[in-house]
C-alpha cells in the first residue's frame, strides 16, 4: 500500500472509530433542556419481559399490534413536545418506552403498512401510562 493510500486509509479508520454508535432508542436535546427519549424494542422473550417489567419507570409504553393480536415492527414513530417545539422519532416495535422531561400534552403519531394513528396524552415523567396501537392486517 502506498503512502497516500495508507494515510487515507489511517484517516477513515480514525473518523470510523470517532463516530458514536447509534442505539436502539433516539433521544432529543435542544441546547441545555432535558431530552425526550424513545426507546423501541421488545423483540424476543428476555426485552420484551424487561421492558414489560419497567412501565411504571417510564412516562409512556406503546404497544403495537395488529387487530387480531400479532405484534408488528417498524411502526414510524414520532412524539412531539409543541410547547417545548421538541421531537423525537424511530422505527419502533413491538414495544416502546417514552420519557418525558416533563408533565404535559404530548403528539404520538405512528404509521404502519401505509396507515397512520395521532393519539395526544397526558403524561408525567414517570408516570407509567400505557397505549395499545393497533392496525388491520
């Protein structure tokens, strides 16, 4: 390898290893505020037991499911905070868990298989509300 091709090479690795690794929940931060946090998961038997576990730690769960029962993922989820002109979004199933800086009106808006739900809710930090969202198959 030539020197020009090893430095390029040197300095992809550097910007590789500086990127941060993108977790399974997205989180919002406008300046010096607290964040909303969204965190998606509860695929396979031990996440799903754990997230179930921790609603009450949490301001919101959603569960998404079809109309007859089956779970589905990759439900466009977006939480929007107007008063505080703050949101959140991720792909998101079967379960996710919302935190919230805190007490007020909150936007959830999913869309699956071409379909989307609004829902607004009252939540507090920690509060641990519960929402099914469930869509025709």
């Amino acid at each position: 390898m030539n020197t020009l091709a090893g430095n390029r090479f040197a300095l992809l690795l550097a910007f590789v290893l500086l990127v941060p690794v993108v977790p399974a929940s997205a989180q919002v931060v406008a300046g010096d505020e607290p964040a909303l946090r969204l965190e998606c998961g509860g695929i396979g038997l031990e996440e799903s037991e754990r997230m179930r576990a921790e609603v009450a730690m949490h301001a919101l769960t959603l569960f998404f499911s079809t109309t007859e029962g089956g779970f589905v993922t990759d439900v466009a989820t977006r939480v929007d905070d107007p008063l505080a002109d703050r949101r959140v979004e991720s792909s998101c199933g079967p379960i996710g868990q919302l935190d919230v800086p805190a007490p007020g009106r909150y936007r959830i808006t999913a869309t699956y298989a071409g379909a989307t739900q609004e829902h607004w809710v009252e939540l507090t930090p920690g509060g641990g509300a519960r929402l099914s969202l469930r869509w025709k198959e």
